[in-house]
C-alpha cells in the first residue's frame, strides 16, 4: 500500500494496527515506547508525520475505549452478581 492509499483509507489502517497491536503483547509493549517505528512497521513504509500522527492517535483512542469498555464490563459483571 502506498502513502496515498494509506492517507485515503485512514481508518481500516488504524484498525489494522490496533488489531496487531492488540493481539501481540510484545508489539503493543513497544506502540507504547515507540508508537512511530510500530505504525511504520505494519504499513510497511516510510509515512509523513502528520499520517503517523493520525494513526497514532487513533490507535491509542481506539485502545483507551477498548480497555474503558473492558473495565465498564466488568464492573456492571460484578454488581450483577452482588445483586
């Protein structure tokens, strides 16, 4: 995919990476500490920094609401079961 491709298609690249990401503990260990080498890594080129900067904010969106909604679960989890 080229950069082109890959600036018109924003969101499938975001969820792309937040789908490795998210099923690789060691790739998300280093989006943390290195979020641009990560994002460079699964588009597999080079990419401006505005275009890695949106993916990346994305990326963490996606997976601060997946964790939120991960927490939120299990809480009402546990109030239904003291109920």
């Amino acid at each position: 995919m080229d950069i082109d491709q890959i600036k018109n298609n924003l969101p499938e690249k975001i969820q792309e990476v937040v789908a490795k990401v998210s099923a690789d503990k060691t790739l998300l260990e280093q989006f943390q500490k290195e979020p641009v080498k990560v994002v460079e890594k699964v588009a597999g080129v080079d990419l401006p920094d505005d275009v890695v900067n949106k993916i990346i904010d994305g990326v963490k969106a996606k997976l601060t609401a997946d964790k939120a909604s991960g927490v939120i679960g299990d809480v009402a989890g546990a109030l239904k079961k003291l109920l």
